[in-house]
C-alpha cells in the first residue's frame, strides 16, 4: 500500500486481498422498497479499504444514496449482507446498529441536519454524550481545525451554509469514526463553499481518514477521491481507481456518458 | 363549504388520535359540568315546592308543659301569622325494636292535614287508636322499621307497645341521619307515655310571605314577651331545616363547580395546544391550500372544524351524560322530601350547556388557527414548518450541569422548547394533581371530623338510659365491670344565650370530657364549672370571642359562663353549647345524665361488654357499640370528588400525551438526526419520556401548593356551611411524603403516556424521514 489509500472494486463475490484491511464489505446486496417493482439496489458487492476516499457517483434514483444508508446501518438490505469493520449488521438490532453508528461512523449529510435548538458546539458534542463521553475540548478543537471556532455559541439558523456543514463535519468527526460517510455535502452549497468542504474533506483523508462520498458531481468526485464508484439502476457499473486526477476526470466522465447513452 | 368540510373531515380522520382526546376531554369536562349546573338549578327547587305543597311551619316553637295551651295558640296573632298548627301535646320516648332502642318526639294530632305542616302519609295510615303510631319515612328507612312492626316504649314504667300504622314525610324536620325525629299519635295517647321532664308544646306558624331570619327572629322575641318568662323552650325555623336538605347537595354543587370549571380549563388548553401544534406541523399545507384558491377564513375555518367536529360528539355526550348523572342525586333529594321523582332537567339549560362547550371550544381553537389563516402562501410552502426558538435552552444547560445523559437533557430542553405550549400542558397537569391533591385530603379532613363526632378510638361504648332507670344504678352497673375504663356521662339542656334567638343545646359533660375527642379549632376545652366551649356559628351570632364571659339562661334561671375555647360541632349547624355538668348546679330542676360514653381497657371484647351491660336492664338501658360509621353524604361527597380528582388526572394526562405526540411529531426530522448520530431507540424513548416527565414534575411541583390551598378552602367552605371553622388538624392531613409521592406519581403517569409517542419515535425509519424533507 502507498500509505495513503488502497482501493479495489469488488465484483461478484471476487475475492479481495487477503491481508487487507477491509473496512467495508458487501455482498450481493439487494434492496427493494415496499411496492418498488424494481430494486434500488440489485446484487451489489463492494469492498472498501481503510484510509480511501471513494466517491459514488449516479443520477438521482440510481440506488447511490441507500447504498450510503446502508453503510451506515440505517437502513436493511431486502437481501446480502453489509459488513463494516468485520461486524455483520445484519446481526445487529436496533439498538446494536445505533451503538454501531455511534462507534464507527460518522455522517455528513446534504442539508446539514443540525439540530437547530443546539449550538454549534452543543450540536458537535451530541454523539459524544451519546455515547456518554464529554469531549468539549475536542469539539472545540474541531471546530478550530475547521476554522469555525468563533461560532461556537451560535445556533445553526445564524449560521451560513458553509459553516452550518463544516459543524455537521465535526459533528461527524467527534467520535472518531474509522469511516466517514458523507451524502452529498455540497449539495446545498455554492459553488466556491463546496469546494472548501471538499477541501476540507480531502485533508481528513489525507490525515487517514477513510470517506465514503455520494455525489452526482463528477468533478468535484474525480477531484478529491481516488477512486470512484458509479452507480446506474441499482447496479455498479464503473469503479475507476483514479492514478491521477486529470486522467479521472475524462476516464469517469466518459464512463458516465457512455452509461447515460444506454 | 363543502371544500371546507372534506378538507376537514380529512384531516380528522388523519388525526385520529388527537380527535380522541379532544373527544374524552370535552366529553369530561362536559358531563362534570352538567351535572353541576343541573344540580344547582334543581336542587333549590325540590324543598320550595315540598314546603308550599305541605304547607311547611316557617317557625315551629316548643313551649314547657306548665304553659296555659291558650296563652300559645294566642301567640299566632302576636306575631303576625297567617295560619297556625297546635298547640299539639308532644313528648321526647323512648322504644325499643328488636335489641335496638330509639328517641323520637312523639306529637299529638287528630290528623295529618291541617292548615299549617301537612304530613304526607307515603305508606299505610293515620292512627285510629291509642297504641297506634306512625313514623317518618326518613326513620324507617335508616332504622329497617315498617308499617306493622311493634315497637316497646321504654322510657315510661308501664312499658306499652305501640303498633307502626303509617309512614310520612314531615318538611318541618331533617332527615334522620342528620336530625332528631318525630313519631304522631293521637292526642289521646301521649299522657300515657308523658313524664313531666319529657313533655311539651309543638306549635307551628306559617306567614304570609316567606319571612327573613332576621324577621322570624323578631317574631320569636315578640312571642316570648308575650308569655311568662321560660315558658320557651325551643326553636326550630325553615330556614334551618332547608339548610340541613340542601346542604350534601349544596357542598356536592360547590366542588362539581369547581372542578367543573377546571376541567373546562385543561379541556381549553388541550384545545389550544393541538391547534397550535397542528398549525405549525402544517405550514407546508396551508401554503398549499392558499395556493389552490382557500381564503384565510376558509382555511380557520377547516382547522377549527376538524377540532369542534369531535367536541360536538363529546358535548352531545357529555351534556346527556351529566344530565343523567345527576339524577340519582336529585332523586335523593326529591324522595326525602316527599315528592314523587320525576327525571328533573331543563332542555333549555341542557341546550345552553351543549352551546357553551361548543362556543368555548371554538373559541379555543379558533384563536391558535387565525395563525393559519394569516401565513403567507409562499412563506408557509417555503417553511415547511414553524420556526422554533432557542426555548429550553437555560433548562437543557442546567440539566447538562447536573451531568445527565444526553437523551434526557435533550428531552428537558423539548419539553419547554414551545414555551405556549410547554404553558398550556402545565395548566392541565396543573389542574389534574391539584383535584388528586384535593380528593386525597378532604375524605381524611371529613374522617378526622367525622371521628371526632363519632369519638372514633376515644370510647366503644355508648349507653342511654330510660329515666325510669337511675344515674347511679347506671354508673354502678358500668363501674362493675372489669373492662370499664373510663365513663364520661352526659346530659342536656338548653340554654338561652344573649343575642341568640332560639335556645341552644347545650351538652353537660360529667368526667373527663377532653378525652372524648372533640376538636378544638381555638383556645382550649373547658376544665372548670362555668367554663364553656362553643363552634364558630354560635359565637359568631352572639358575637362572643374567647375569653368573654355572659350571662346564659337556664330554665328561666341565670348562669355566669366565660367562652374559653372554640369547638367542631355540625349539630344545629354549630349552634351548640359544652360544658361541665357542674356549671349547671344551681339550676333546678337538675340536670341529669342520660348518655355514656364508655372507655373500655385496650383488648377488651366489645361485643361481649354490650350484650352483658344491655342484659342487666334490657328494657331500661340501651347499650350499643360505639357507631363510628361516615355518613351517607360525607360518602357520596367522597365518591364524587374520587371520580372527579380521576376525570382531571385523566385530562392532565391526556394534556402532557398530546403535548408530548405533538412535540416527537414535529421533532421526528431532530430524532432521526440523531438516530443516524448513534441515538439507540431507547435513548430515544428516554428523550421523550424526560420531556414529558419534567412538564409533570414542573406541573406537579405547582400543583402542590395549588392543591392544598384548595383543599384549604373547600375545608372551610364545608365547615363554615356547617356553622363551623376548621379545626387546623383538618388541614394537617397530608404526610410529607405524600406531598413528595404525588408529583412523582403523576411524574410517572406522565412517563407511562409517553410511551405511545416514544415508541413511534424510537421505531421512526431514519432513511424515510430524511428522505421525506
């Protein structure tokens, strides 16, 4: 491994090294809706590494965001397995899954969804005291590494986009996740604030931090992850390990046109 | 219209479960009140129209036997009376049925009718002979005597026995669980059973329009100077025994008002809440309904209708229900009284009622719904939901001082995140644990009372003895026997007291009267001769306070007395007197003890005392077990204030559940926010279980005070209905950890009403609800 990220896809079943420290594994993974003729997600294996930043990219309905769900633990498979850090969650309960989250994963969502009768620090620390740790002293220095330290004391509806997810990003980060799933971070941003969380995203990664990004951008996806997965009708039908970020670029983009055109 | 109503009827069968509880609470709230009303409405009634219809005594006086019966039938004149009975010849006997022995006034009359007291025969008939009596029903019926039972006079040498021929009822006398009664013969008949202590004159007035009593106290003092000094012994005027009808249902009115009124409250600020809450849960259809055409007034109008639609049933309901709870009571009266029941309500009061909960609910959610009406179309679609403010914060901040654990900090901080509403639910909770608070204390004020009444604990025994059996003979029989601890004999006579009208009873102790239980509200008991105790009504008419000392009048004969304490008396309405026997020396004749209160050695077999005593003189001495039963409307007072203190806890509950449902419902997109953040279901379910746990303990800890200073004044609004203050043991009811428990209690009731709502948040799909923005 170069140290920084080691990627693979995982197709079929197909064995992935031995030795390698999987973070993320699944199997065959299905998942239909209640009524939903087709699945949003239809027999599909993966396996991520620890320490990448994987984008999955896909239209909307694609099945990219419930395969993030289900990552997280918030969502069952109608059939598969999902598999984090060695842990079955299939054989988790309800409340085995919350402590699962708690524990491993930290999530960034499009809207931010802090919780807007809390501060910003009060909205970081939640999943610490959640899991009944006080870490004020770290979500302070989150919120400083984040550059937002002065907003402490605010509530999100004071706050701007960009502030409002890079406090979703320490809110995220407080409990040291080993992977940090993020869903469309950008989405609800301007252009100029997007590119400073993906930034931001990109250093944590660079710091060691293993992320799981959903993103319909190719561009911003092929700019900060090292590998991209892209996702159509419920199946992978590309994953690109990205050498550099110029042949990325053209290499998913002339993947997606060429799936788009199918 | 009609787009009004299936848009309403829509959104009630959506909110189903909201629909239920405004459903429960108004129908509570309505069928309290309806009874309340119909009580208050009928009651008065039922006494006017037996006193008109028996042509009821407006004065009824007793003169001593040595007065000229000519001198009392001038009297009516004297005093300005339209009609007269009397005088009649009465006697006090005593008989015995079965191994159970009586007092009653036995009065001479020809007949019952007549042009003053017209007795209501409702069973059998007038006597025809001198060994015939008739009975009121009241006393038959307390006492399982009817027509055809004999009854053994004892209370003369002879011993005759006496047939029961006839049942009535008398409007000129109490009922027999709260006054002494009256039996008739024939005139004839009353020398045999006369002694000269036990004899008097009945006469009954009757004026042309119903006199003040400030006005039958001027016709009494009138028609005592009249006649010889003494020659009255007593006094008894309709305004007195109208009291003493009206006055279960007087108290049972008071409190169902009260609490009627409370409950129209908490039903108001349900309303209110679920308006409020349904509102601001629906900004993103209300833009909607803007933007297809609804004007503001037609859209209050759907959210109103939705809330009044349920409160329609509930007023139907609620008003029918009332209406016939409150007949048995009515029947009650109507039965006491003589009168034949019929269903007694007035439809135009019923329909007022029915109008007036509608109004008031509409009113209430008409208020919250304006805001519906007034939002912006585009504002409300953008909005999606009401902005919430940064309410609960200090709360949330202190409880993360105390170091709690997150869920509950965060539900701390919900609980009052909508102050109004936070407000409205604290009302409801409010009211609920006040009315426990108030069921819980008055039944214990009413037995402490009732104990002291009854000398409950303080003697087992009672014994009365015949005249024709000796006070020695009596207290020799009691002092023989091993088990006999302590005897406090008893007499009595009235006295006449300065500035009070009618004579006063007056009970004249021999013994150690201060261990029989008599509450003392003021000052002390008495411990020497001319020293007297009296309840607040008498000293409050004869304006005396402790320490006063006057000039009483005992058989036409002065007594030099000094108030020393205040007394808890509900005979006569606390027109009473208790004193010393000794303090009567000087008087003649003399004043002897008829009644035993007997103290028996701790262990001791009461059964087997009775029967041994009541054998030595069964004819002569009725021995029986102290009664330290409660009375009939003490009973159904209790009864009422239990099923109203269980309506309210009800609709508090109902008030923290709503208040709860509304909050988890507009919070589900936080709560699923933090169930992606690793909050475990029951985390969850602890969030929103402290919430409604903390408007609980909040409304509780309020409630507290509310509730005593309630019970204070309901205790004193019954006492002084009774011509009585209440004595400070009464208040004193509560033990300290009840006041702690009961918050607690309703703490956890409120935790248990959380469930429902917890459950449903704990079990929410993240992925839907987030989805769903």
């Amino acid at each position: 491994m170069d140290g920084r990220t080691f990627f693979r896809a995982f197709r079929g079943g197909g064995g992935g090294k031995n030795g390698m420290s999987e973070l993320v594994r699944l199997t065959e993974v299905t998942k239909v809706y209640q009524g939903g003729i087709t699945g949003a997600l239809n027999g599909v294996s993966l396996l991520v590494e620890k320490g990448e930043f994987t984008a999955i990219m896909g239209p909307s309905g694609s099945g990219k965001s419930t395969l993030l769900n289900l990552v997280a633990g918030l969502d069952r498979p109608t059939s598969g397995s999902v598999a984090v850090g060695g842990m079955d969650l299939g054989k988790l309960g309800e409340a085995g899954l919350a402590r699962f989250r708690r524990d491993n994963i930290g999530f960034v969502f499009q809207f931010f969804y802090l919780l807007p009768n809390l501060t910003s620090l009060e909205n970081v620390l939640i999943p610490a005291q959640l899991k009944g740790s006080e870490a004020t002293a770290r979500a302070r220095e989150l919120l400083g590494q984040l550059g937002i330290q002065d907003i402490a004391d605010r509530f999100p509806a004071r706050l701007s986009g960009g502030q409002q997810q890079r406090v979703a990003i320490a809110r995220a980060l407080i409990n040291s996740p080993t992977l940090l799933l993020a869903d469309e971070p950008t989405g609800a941003l301007d252009t100029h604030t997007g590119d400073q969380v993906m930034e931001l995203l990109g250093k944590l990664n660079r710091d060691g931090q293993t992320i799981l990004l959903v993103t319909h951008d190719a561009k911003l996806a092929t700019r900060h992850a090292a590998r991209v997965i892209s996702v159509m009708d419920g199946k992978i039908v590309d994953d690109a390990r990205l050498e550099s970020p110029e042949r990325a670029a053209s290499e998913v983009i002339r993947v997606r046109s060429e799936e788009a055109s199918r | 219209m009609r787009a009004i109503f299936i848009k309403a009827l829509a959104d009630l069968r959506r909110r189903r479960l909201q629909a239920t509880v405004i459903f429960l609470t108004v129908l509570f709230a309505m069928a309290a009140g309806t009874t309340a009303v119909t009580l208050m409405s009928q009651t008065r009634d039922p006494y006017q129209v037996a006193f008109e219809k028996q042509r009821g005594a407006h004065l009824q006086v007793a003169f001593r036997p040595n007065t000229d019966p000519q001198l009392i039938q001038g009297t009516a004149a004297t005093i300005g009376a339209s009609a007269y009975g009397g005088p009649y010849p009465a006697s006090n006997i005593q008989f015995r049925f079965g191994d159970r022995k009586f007092y009653v006034d036995a009065v001479g009359r020809d007949n019952p009718g007549g042009a003053v007291e017209v007795l209501n025969i409702t069973s059998g008939r007038w006597p025809v002979a001198n060994d015939e009596i008739v009975l009121t029903r009241s006393f038959s019926e307390l006492n399982k005597i009817s027509v055809g039972d004999r009854l053994k006079v004892t209370s003369v040498a002879q011993t005759p026995t006496l047939t029961v021929v006839g049942e009535v009822v008398d409007i000129d006398e109490g009922s027999a669980d709260l006054s002494s009664q009256r039996a008739w013969m024939l005139p004839a008949a009353l020398p045999a059973l006369s002694t000269p202590d036990s004899s008097f004159y009945l006469m009954d007035y009757r004026f042309p329009s119903d006199p003040t009593g400030p006005q039958l106290q001027t016709s009494l003092g009138l028609l005592k100077t009249s006649l010889p000094p003494g020659s009255v012994a007593g006094a008894l005027t309709y305004l007195l025994i109208g009291s003493i009808f009206n006055i279960t249902n007087q108290i049972l009115t008071g409190v169902l008002v009260a609490f009627s009124v409370f409950a129209l409250a908490a039903t108001v600020a349900i309303v209110a809440t679920l308006v409020t809450g349904i509102v601001i849960s629906a900004y993103r259809e209300i833009g909607i309904m803007r933007a297809v055409g609804f004007t503001p007034y037609q859209v209050v109008q759907v959210f109103a209708l939705q809330i009044v639609m349920p409160a329609l049933a509930a007023c139907l309901v609620g008003v029918t229900a009332g209406t016939l709870a409150s007949q048995p009571l009515l029947a009650n009266s109507s039965h006491a009284l003589g009168l034949a029941y019929r269903p007694t309500f007035s439809i135009g009061l019923d329909l007022l009622l029915f109008a007036g909960g509608i109004l008031v609910v509409a009113v209430a959610a008409t208020v919250p719904a304006l805001r519906a009406g007034m939002l912006k179309p585009i504002v409300a679609i953008t909005k999606a939901s009401a902005p919430r403010g940064s309410g609960g914060r200090m709360l949330r901040h202190a409880a993360a001082r105390l170091r709690l654990p997150r869920p509950v900090v965060l539900g701390i901080g919900d609980a009052f995140a909508r102050p109004l509403r936070a407000a409205l639910t604290l009302i409801t909770v409010l009211l609920g644990v006040a009315t426990v608070v108030v069921a819980v204390g008055l039944p214990r004020s009413f037995e402490l009372i009732n104990n002291s009444e009854t000398g409950a604990g303080k003697y087992q025994v009672v014994v009365t003895r015949s005249s024709a059996y000796p006070d020695s003979d009596v207290m020799r029989v009691l002092n023989a026997q091993p088990e006999t601890a302590r005897v406090v004999a008893s007499g009595g006579q009235n006295v006449i007291v300065p500035g009070v009208g009618d004579p006063v009873n007056t009970r004249l102790f021999r013994g150690d009267s201060s261990r029989l239980g008599y509450m003392v509200v003021a000052g002390r008991w008495y411990s020497a001769p001319g020293e007297v105790v009296a309840p607040a009504a008498l000293m409050h008419d004869a304006h005396l306070k402790i320490g006063d000392s006057f000039t009483g009048t005992a058989n036409g004969q002065p007594l030099q007395l000094r108030l020393v304490g205040e007394t808890y008396d509900i005979n006569n309405l606390g027109h009473s007197l208790f004193m010393d026997i000794a303090t009567m020396a000087s008087v003649t004749p003399a004043v002897e003890p008829f009644l035993y209160d007997v103290t028996l050695a701790p262990g001791s077999d009461v059964s087997a005392y009775v029967r041994r005593v009541a054998a030595v003189e069964p004819d002569l001495l009725d021995v029986r077990a102290s009664d330290t039963s409660t009375i009939a409307p003490v009973k159904i007072i209790d009864l009422v204030l239990l099923i109203l203190a269980g309506v309210l806890a009800l609709i508090g509950v109902g008030g923290v559940f709503n208040t709860v449902l509304l909050n988890t419902r507009e919070r589900i997109h936080d709560t699923a926010t933090l169930k992606a953040l690793g909050m475990s279901p029951r985390q969850v379910i602890v969030m929103v279980g402290a919430s409604a746990g903390l408007l609980a303990l909040v409304g509780g800890l309020v409630a507290m005070p509310l509730g005593l200073s309630l019970h204070h004044v309901l205790n004193d609004v019954i006492s002084n209905s009774a011509g009585n203050e209440t004595p400070p043991v009464a208040y004193a009811v509560f033990n300290a950890y009840e006041l702690v428990l009961i918050p607690l209690l309703g703490v956890g009731v409120a935790i248990a009403a959380a469930l429902i709502p917890g459950r449903w948040a704990a079990r929410t799909n993240v992925v839907e609800v987030l989805h769903a923005e």
